[in-house]
C-alpha cells in the first residue's frame, strides 16, 4: 500500500477508480497468459498477510520468514519492508504456485487479491484520516481487461473478499506511514528497539510470547476482556501491536495500553 502524498515513494500509476466506477476483468484458466503474474515479483507483504499465510500453511511466523520472505531495509528507509521471496525456478515463479494454480488461494496476500487494481492511501492532514484509493494498472501482458464483464470496485472488493484484508492493512498504512521520521536516533535501524517493532508487525507468535511470557501486563493496564480476546484471535493480537507500536516506538497514547504507576 502507497501514500499518493508520501514524499518517499512515487506516485502510483495507472487509471483512478472511484467506488461505483466500472472497469473490465476476468481472469481464468482459459487466457493464454493465465498465472503469468505470478512469476518474477516484487511483492510486498503486510503483517495481515503473513498472519493468514502462516496459518494456512500451518507453520509458525519464525518458520514463514525463514523459508518464503525477504527483509529489506531501503536507503532513506527507517523500516524494512518484507518481500516474498520466489523461487529459483524458471522465471521465477510464486513458492505458492503449483500446476494446478495458487496452494494458498484462499489466503493469498492483498496485493494478489485486489489484482490488477493496486490499492494506495491518501492521508488527509486536516482530519487526520486514512482513506484507500485505487488504480487499475493491469500489466501489458494481462488479457483480463479485454474479457466482457463489467466491474465496480465495491462488487471486486466483494468478490475478492477484499475486505477482511481492508481494516488491518489500512492500519498498518497508517503505523507504516508514522516511520517516514527517523525514531532510532544513535541506535539505528538494526538495533533492539527496531528489532522489537519488526517482531510486533511480523512476527506474531514471538510476539504473544512477549506479552503472556514477560512481566507485561504486570507493567501496563490492558482490559481483562481484551487480554483474553488477543490470547484466542490473532487479528485482534495484531491490531494490539500496533497499538503497541504507537507506544513504544514513538510515545503515543493509547486508551488500550496504560502504563501502571
């Protein structure tokens, strides 16, 4: 996800789309450039990405980040970025593409998902919102647009179930979008308080051992009832990083995390 007015990243291409405006699409087995975009990628995972992806494939945060991404931490960046990692196959190909299409259909990344429309976010300094825009930027190859059927983005978003994916990527948006200062000072990217942030996003079972496995909420007033709900449902444990995130790295409050006196 890009911020049209982030002074960092570039502008996103392609054709804007409003809620209600139509464009064209279908992709199925029947187009000679079927699962070509699935090959020789640059693509970007967000934390709810890699929470559903670790779960569909049943391993553990550590074990995905391992085997299947890449973290790179770009020049005039303060955060690093996780990319999936592609093989050594032929051109490239997704680890999760197979003869017979996609092994993690059902919990495919955000990115995969909303496909060929990329989703930006434009931050309003007035209201101090976060909203999602989306272009349709098919790639040269993709027969998709030429198929006859007629699409708004709120019935692709539906679709797609697009929208489970909606709250905590725009989330993240809005946490990633706090690191275009540089918090570290003399510590620096790679330094433990950096190492802590990476592990709140990414790695999420780490994570749940530092919460239930320190003196954490001896330290902090967390809500009974949110304690338990972040113990059993790990969407609501990533949403509480954030929160997380916010507080230790840059100091913010919040009502959810209150230090004991």
């Amino acid at each position: 996800m890009k911020y049209i007015d982030d002074p960092q990243g570039q502008p996103v291409a392609g054709r804007p789309l409003g809620p209600r405006e139509s464009f064209n699409f279908r992709c199925h087995g029947g187009l000679a450039c079927f699962n070509r975009c699935c090959h020789n990628l640059n693509l970007f995972l967000y934390p709810y990405d890699v929470l559903r992806l670790k779960g569909c494939l049943g391993i553990s945060s550590d074990q995905f980040i391992e085997r299947f991404v890449d973290v790179v931490l770009r020049p005039g960046h303060h955060f690093p970025e996780v990319l999936l990692r592609m093989t050594d196959a032929d051109q490239a190909p997704c680890p999760f593409l197979t003869d017979r299409g996609c092994r993690v259909y059902a919990d495919r990344p955000h990115t995969c998902r909303l496909f060929p429309v990329e989703q930006g976010a434009r931050y309003e300094a007035a209201t101090g919102r976060t909203e999602p825009v989306y272009f349709f930027r098919p790639p040269d190859f993709c027969l998709g647009p030429g198929e006859p059927r007629a699409l708004t983005m709120e019935t692709y978003l539906d679709e797609q179930a697009a929208e489970a994916y909606y709250p905590l990527t725009l989330a993240w948006a809005e946490v990633r979008r706090l690191f275009q200062n540089d918090p570290w000072g003399a510590e620096g990217p790679q330094g433990p308080k950096a190492k802590m942030a990476f592990m709140a996003a990414y790695n999420l079972d780490r994570f749940r051992e530092f919460l239930f496995g320190s003196t954490f909420l001896k330290r902090y007033r967390v809500a009974p009832a949110l304690v338990q709900k972040i113990r059993r449902d790990e969407a609501a444990l990533l949403a509480f990083a954030f929160d997380w995130i916010r507080l230790f790295v840059f100091g913010m409050a919040t009502a959810r995390i209150r230090p004991k006196k």
